[in-house]
C-alpha cells in the first residue's frame, strides 16, 4: 500500500492573553532544519476580552478547505 504524502507545512497559531497573536507558518520539508516561510499577526477576535489563543483546525466546507481557529 503507497504512503500518504507527507504534509510540507506546520501551521502555528501563538500569542499571550491580551497580547497580539500570531500565525505562523513552518517548513518541514528539510530534516532538522525547519525554517519559518511566514508570521503575521492576527486581529481575530479581537473584541474578545482577554483574547487568548486555544487551538486551531481544518475545516472541511463547501469548496476549498479552511483553516480555523479558536480564542477562549
């Protein structure tokens, strides 16, 4: 039976409660050596008091997949 390909990328989602949070996308594709390809903040949730990052996930909708995430 063929392997499943390998996912590429890491996606981060990062930040402190009440501090700007961030997205962070990683390269593994180079053993032991992964390299950070791209990081922004985010203002998602932004009207959430105390906006802490808690978790992210694949959402499979209509189309095209997409990433989301969650503040607690």
């Amino acid at each position: 039976m063929p392997r499943p390909p390998r996912s590429r990328y890491a996606y981060l989602l990062e930040g402190q409660r009440e501090n700007p949070s961030y997205l962070t996308t990683v390269d593994l594709n180079d053993v032991g050596n992964s390299t950070v390809v791209d990081r922004f903040t985010t203002t998602a949730g932004q009207s959430l008091p105390g906006r802490e990052p808690e978790g992210m996930a694949i959402w499979r909708s209509p189309g095209a997949p997409r990433l989301a995430f969650g503040f607690h």
